[in-house]
C-alpha cells in the first residue's frame, strides 16, 4: 500500500532526526536511507530534501566521530573511506540546499547549512579540503560553488535579491535595513 510506505518514510526521517540527536549516526544513516528510498512512492519533493539533509548530516556526524578525536589538523590526510564519507556527505548536503532553495523550503536550509558549517569546520580541523581532495579534472562541478551557494537569496547574484523584494512587499525592510 503506497500509503503505508510513504508513512514509513516520514516516520523514518523523524526516526534518523531522534539518532542524530541522540548521537547515533550510524542509526540515523539507516533511517535517512529508508526515507530517501520511500520518498520515491508519491515522489513529494519535501521527503527527497528532508532525507538528502539527513543522510548528509548522519555522514558528518559518522565522520566527526571517526577523525576528530584522533586528529589534530594537518597530521595526516583522511584515509579513503574517510574522504569518500566527506564527499557524500557534501554532496547529500548540496542536492539538499539547493532543492530546498529551488522550492523555497526555507525551514530545511538552517538545518541544511548548519551541517554544511560542521562538515568544513572538520575538514579544516584535520587539515583535509574537499576542494584539494580530487584532481582538478575529477572534481565534481558543485564543489567550487558551494560557498556561492550558501549566501542568502537576496545576495545571489543569480536571484539578485529584486524578485525576493517584489515578491514580498515586507522583505525591502527586512533585506535592506
């Protein structure tokens, strides 16, 4: 029944947000999966960016758990499994901001960001950069534009901030003042 599935998604996103606060990521890993696999049943575009976030932000907090207490930056690269938990991790956090931009989910982009914050705040701990990970011919294109990618909308230049303001009427105080 699609109905009972589609439950079971929204149930297991809640149930990786419990594990992640109860700093389980291993568990929150698991429950992010399932939802992102049971967001296909009615495709609601809310349960792809919600389990993109939390699948990403499991991934920091699994990654946290295995560099940072052994770690002091610029010992030592990550190890490969290491990078590729980083780069999944980034790169689940990217689909996830920038879907939830693309449908004004503004509630899913602190979450998004914050974690985005943790994962470069680790990487930068352990001396490691996604940037220098690969090989300029094998970065993935997004990589560079992360940064951009984390101004508000009204300071994107591809947004230029004037729909944001004609849109809302209130947001010229808000955004200028």
């Amino acid at each position: 029944n699609q109905n009972a599935q589609q439950g079971e998604g929204f149930v297991s996103g809640f149930l990786a947000q419990q594990a992640l606060w109860n700093s389980d990521p291993t568990s929150a890993r698991h429950f992010a999966d399932q939802a992102w696999k049971l967001a296909s049943v009615y495709r609601v575009e809310a349960d792809f960016i919600r389990a993109a976030r939390l699948q990403g932000t499991a991934a920091v907090r699994s990654l946290t758990v295995r560099v940072a207490p052994s770690s002091r930056r610029g010992d030592r690269p990550l190890d490969s499994e290491s990078q590729a938990a980083a780069n999944f991790a980034h790169e689940r956090l990217h689909h996830a901001l920038t879907r939830a931009r693309a449908c004004q989910r503004v509630e899913e982009e602190l979450p998004t960001l914050i974690a985005l914050a943790e994962l470069h705040w680790l990487l930068a701990h352990v001396g490691e950069s996604l940037r220098d990970s690969h090989p300029v011919s094998e970065r993935p294109d997004h990589v560079g534009e992360s940064l951009r990618d984390s101004h508000p909308v009204s300071e994107r230049p591809d947004h230029g901030g004037e729909s944001l303001r004609a849109s809302h009427p209130g947001a010229a105080s808000r955004v200028d003042g």
